[in-house]
C-alpha cells in the first residue's frame, strides 16, 4: 500500500507543505501591534523632558524683559528644531480704549531652564 495520496483522476499530489509561524495571520498581526506599541513608548520618552518651568513662572519672567505695561497676554507651547527644545512663547498686548493693539512683544523663555532667548 503507498503512502502517496493520489486525486481522484490518477495523478500524484504533493503533501500541503507546513504553515511557518510567521506565515500565520495571527502572527503578523501581534508582530504589527508589537511594532506600534514599541514606536510609541519610544516616541513617548524621546519627547518627554524635564519641563521645569510653569506657564505661569513664564509669564513672570517674560514680564521682566518688556519695557510696556501689558493690558493682556498671551502664552503658548512652542517646540523649536530637531531634536525639539521646549520654550514658553508669550505674547504680550497693549491696547488703546477702543482695544486696537498699540504695542505687542514676544518673548521666549525655555521651558527647562527659563532662560529668556535672544
């Protein structure tokens, strides 16, 4: 008797060959999860840093380098080049009574080290 399993018109067919692991659907899809959870945590940590400087910490020493008294402010978060340095951008206004702006400046302090840039 022969091992060989023959079909049903007379010919010889091959034994299906094994399915690798990585061939397996599953398989890719948790090596794909893996990959994009792995990319995000280093993402996570590569961007993450000592911010040491409070918005409001920000606007205090911004304050220092104007020579205008501010009727309003505005403050936002401003990363700057590769790899990314953190600042504090605070804008500050001075209106007239029917509140058009007259005089406007910003100023950029470090997020880390508060440092004011140039």
């Amino acid at each position: 008797m022969s091992t060989d399993a023959t079909s049903s018109n007379g010919h010889k067919t091959e034994p299906k060959p094994r399915r690798d692991l990585r061939d397996r659907p599953l398989f890719r899809v948790a090596i794909l999860v893996a990959l994009l959870l792995v990319a995000f945590l280093v993402t996570k940590s590569c961007t993450r840093q000592q911010n040491k400087i409070s918005q409001d910490e920000a606007v205090a020493i911004a304050r220092k380098e104007i020579d205008f008294e501010p009727t309003r402010h505005q403050v936002k978060y401003l990363p700057q080049g590769i790899p990314p340095v953190y600042y504090w951008g605070v804008n500050f206004l001075q209106e007239d009574d029917n509140g058009q702006v007259v005089q406007t400046e910003v100023v950029l302090v470090n997020a880390t080290t508060g440092e004011v840039a140039p």
